[in-house]
C-alpha cells in the first residue's frame, strides 16, 4: 500500500545525489509550483559537443518532486542537449517507476518542465513542455 | 442536555460508512475544507426535485408557490440560526467568497473613497483578502494588516493603534482556518464601531462550529458558506444590517432582482431579493434550510463542547509525535483546526501516506499563502474536526502519523 513511497524514491529524496547548485553554469532555471509552493532551480553544465557534463538542482517540496528531480538529473548526465528537448511525461514516469493522481503528478514533473523551460530558454516553464518537441 | 452520542450521530452521514481501499475505513479530518453531509440534507434536495421543482418567485402554480415557500423557509432558517432579527437580512449567495466580493463590490464601490482605511489581518483566508485588494486596486484604498503573534492571536495592541487613523472597514476572519484562532469578534467589532468602522465577519469557520449571533455580535456584515455545515456546496450566505442593504446598489443584474424594468432603466427589487439575480440554487437553498434543522436539533453548544474535547485530545496525543509543531498552539481560544508540520517531511507526502491508511486531511497552504509567509512555513498539514469525528479516529491518526515519521527517518 506505501507503493508511492518506493524505496528508491524516499532514497533519492534523504540523500539526492544531485543536489546543490553549479557556478558558473551554461543552463538555469528556476520555478515553483504555486499550488503546494514546491520550488525547484535546475543548473547544468555543457560540454562543447553540446553534451550535458554536470546538473545539480535546489529548492524545497515533497519527497516526489525531489525524487524525481535527482532521477532526472541523473539520467541526462551524458545526453545532448537536444535529446532534453524530446523528453516527456512518460519518461519522468518510468523514472519512477508509480503511478500517481492529477494532483502528485504535477509534484512529479515539475523538474521536467523546469529542465525543459531552461534548455529552451524560456521565460516559464507550462504543461506543454511536458510533450515532445518544441513548446 | 441529552448525553452526546457520537456513534448515533455517525450514522445519519452514509459517507462515514465507506472503505476507501479494501478494509480500509474512511477517517475523514478535512471539514474545515467542506463537512460531510446527513442524509437529511442530500434527502431534502432529492425530495425537492422529485416533489417540488419549480421556479421561485415568479409562477403562481402548485410547484411555484410551493418552491417558492420552501425556499423562502430556508432563508428564515438560516436567519433564525444566526440570530438575524429578519430573514430579508439574510442573502443567499454561491457560498462565503460571493458574500464577501458582494459587499466589496456594492457596498464598497459606492462608500468607499481613494484613501480610505481599510483594517484587514494577517490570518485572513484569500477570499477576505483578494476582494479588498482588488477594489483597493480600483479605487486607491489604504489596506493595512493586524499581524498574528507567536501564540497564533491577533495583535490587538496593533488593531488599537490601526483604529486610531479613521478606518472606514474592518474586515476579519472570526476562525480561522489554519490556526483554529477563534477571534474575541465581538469586543473587535465594538472598538471598531466606536472608531466609526463598519464591519465585517468570516464566519465560514465559526458559524458550522459554534453558536453565533450576529445580534449578539453587532456585526453589519458577516458571511458563511453552507456546505462548511453540513450543507450542499454552491449556496452560502451573506448576513448584513438592514439599513445597510438598503443604501446598496444592486450586486448583479437580470431577473428576480428586479421591481420593474423597462428598455432603459430598471428599479431593483426589495430586499432580500435585490441581491438575487437570476434563478437561484433553490435546491442547495434547501439544503441548506435542513442542514441548520440538522444542527439546530444537536445543538451548537453541545458540537463546541464535544468538538473542543476532541482537538484538546488530539493536540495532547500528537505533541507526543517527535518534531511535530502545531500552527498557532497557545492561541488563546482556539477551534477544531490543527495544522502542523513535521521536521524534513513534506506535507504532500503526509497528506499522502496518511490516504493510504484512509484518513483525509490537507496539505498546503489551505489558501493562506500570507499566514504561511508569515510563519516562514511553504505549506502545512490539516486535521480538522467536525461533530461526527471520534477519539479512535485521533489514535488511528497519530498511529499513522508515527508511520510517517518512521518511513522518512
């Protein structure tokens, strides 16, 4: 029944591996979710061949937007940046490996829509980032 | 009095009696966001459509007078229950936030002046705060704030200072929703008056929880929401004095609100109905009428008691919780809201596991971004309490609770 709070996730939240921040940084962005007041700022650093080298995030909020933040990061350590440009819920969601309602799902992707905001350079980060391609 | 009987009362709400997963039974600590409802309310609504419906006011058929004294029946309820001397002093409006822009937006935009002092606090829940910022917006308006002390009071010694400088309103919340403060409404609505303020009260908190008289009161002003008291959603209430509602402008225009009209002008309707454009809630209306029947016959004062035992209960068992801070703890009178935080633990993910163990509370911040700002917290968690909780639900809860802190630690 804790099947939202699989161990991976309450493990990436007490001890995130990508927590903090990088200075200087060749992508930023920060935003909040308003409903709950989740607050979440992504850096990343990129290598000449446009490859993602170093991503740190900061900010508060649950345990499932924290999760999913580290998870994220995580997993773009490596990738082009315009491999970013193509991720979308689903990937968030396999990242987590849960199911979840309208409500924790925004938690969820957050850090997506953050991520994406950043790398496309956007004033905010809204739903249609969480499709594919351009927003 | 008769002796209180929590379980008998239990079994007029037939939500009470569901699972929420397999086994798990539904412990539900979130009234203070919208109360359960008796099955003499949801029946009351059923019986009008299949035996009553038809339009207010206007037919002169079986249904129409018979709808129409019905409805009217349900105003003089609410008015009765709140101590109001005429039910025409009593509007019917979608709920406490339409009482509240209503007033703002006919009685402040024609008293109101650029400059004028309006007192609000910082405990208010958006909807006693959002409408006087925007016609603050509109008209130039002075908006200054009673802060919220440690304990969780409001700043009084402020509020004396804040009266001196010719307030035009004072607008507060009488419980509020995340402290569970209940406010000393009727000596503030007294140093108001003498200032030359008229007043306004929050009652959407107060009037579900305990015996409130607007009379007693003195308030001009005072609105509530139906469905905070065991009532249906989409109707509440606005009280106000009479020769007040008088001097009003009309809130909206179509008919119903209307004496006569003709294609350039019209004359607005007596009061209440001045206020009542178009074809009203007439069901929740109703509705509304049973759920201060249902309350009436427990008696208010027996709920505050009963309720007040609960939270003090609840406020021993979960300080027993390591880390858990309660919002407003000391306040010096204080309701059946319990708000609080755990140390590192989101209230997302408290709110969440404790719905895994059946118990629904809320989590953020239960629209008082200003109080959680001024607690320096992002957001909280919500038990709250209602007639129909129990102290098995509170052990149930702080069991849970323990789990919680368990998995994050």
């Amino acid at each position: 029944m804790d099947d939202l709070y699989r161990e991976v996730i309450i493990e990436h939240y007490k001890n995130p591996g990508y927590r903090g921040s990088l200075d200087p940084n060749d992508i930023t962005f920060e935003d909040e979710n308003p409903l709950c007041g989740d607050h979440i700022k992504i850096d990343l650093r990129v290598g000449e061949d446009g490859k993602v080298t170093e991503a740190a995030f900061d900010g508060h909020g649950c345990a499932i937007s924290q999760a999913s933040a580290d998870l994220l990061l995580e997993s773009i350590i490596g990738k082009d940046v315009n491999e970013i440009k193509h991720l979308t819920k689903t990937d968030v969601m396999d990242l987590l490996g849960i199911e979840l309602g309208p409500v924790r799902l925004k938690c969820a992707l957050l850090p997506l829509k953050i991520l994406k905001a950043g790398v496309y350079g956007l004033g905010e980060a809204t739903d249609d980032l969480l499709e594919d391609g351009q927003a | 009095m008769t002796i209180y009987n929590v379980e008998k009362i239990r079994e007029d709400f037939p939500i009470l009696g569901i699972e929420i997963n397999l086994g798990i039974p539904l412990v539900y600590l979130d009234s203070t966001a919208t109360a359960q409802k008796p099955a003499s309310v949801i029946e009351a609504m059923d019986d009008y459509y299949r035996n009553s419906n038809g339009n207010i006011h206007r037919g002169v058929h079986y249904l129409a007078e018979r709808a129409t004294a019905m409805y009217e029946g349900a105003r003089a309820k609410v008015a009765a229950f709140i101590g109001a001397d005429k039910p025409k002093e009593v509007i019917f409006t979608r709920n406490a936030t339409e009482s509240i822009n209503l007033v703002a937006n006919t009685w402040g935009r024609a008293f109101l002046e650029k400059g004028d002092l309006v007192i609000l606090t910082e405990m208010e829940h958006h909807s006693n705060l959002v409408p006087w910022q925007m016609l603050a917006e509109e008209k130039g308006l002075r908006l200054e704030f009673i802060p919220v002390t440690d304990d969780g009071d409001l700043d009084q010694a402020v509020f004396d200072q804040l009266l001196e400088q010719n307030p035009k309103l004072v607008a507060f919340v009488h419980m509020s929703n995340v402290l569970g403060t209940i406010n000393p409404a009727k000596a503030m609505i007294a140093k108001a008056k003498r200032a030359g303020a008229i007043t306004v009260v929050d009652g959407a908190q107060s009037v579900p929880h305990f015996a409130v008289s607007v009379k007693d009161l003195d308030v001009d002003f005072m609105a509530f929401s139906a469905h905070k008291m065991l009532g249906p959603t989409g109707v509440g209430a606005l009280y106000g004095r009479e020769e007040l509602l008088d001097k009003m402008p009309p809130y909206m225009g179509g008919g119903d609100m209307i004496r006569k009209v003709s294609l350039r002008s019209f004359t607005p309707n007596e009061l209440p109905w001045k206020f009542e454009a178009g074809t009203f809630c007439i069901a929740e209306a109703i509705g509304f009428g049973a759920a201060v029947d249902y309350l009436s016959a427990i008696g208010m004062d027996d709920i505050a008691e009963y309720e007040h035992k609960l939270v003090q209960s609840a406020m021993v068992k979960m300080k027993t919780i390591p880390g858990l801070e309660i919002m407003g703890e000391k306040a010096a009178h204080r309701g059946g809201v319990i708000s609080f935080t755990l140390p590192g633990i989101h209230p997302h993910d408290v709110a969440q596991i404790l719905d895994q163990n059946g118990i629904a509370v809320r989590a953020g911040h239960h629209c008082a971004m200003p109080l959680h700002d001024r607690f320096r917290i992002p957001a909280s968690s919500r038990a709250s309490f209602y007639l129909y909780n129990t102290e098995e639900e509170i052990n149930h809860l702080v069991v849970s609770l323990q789990k919680v802190v368990k998995m994050f630690s």
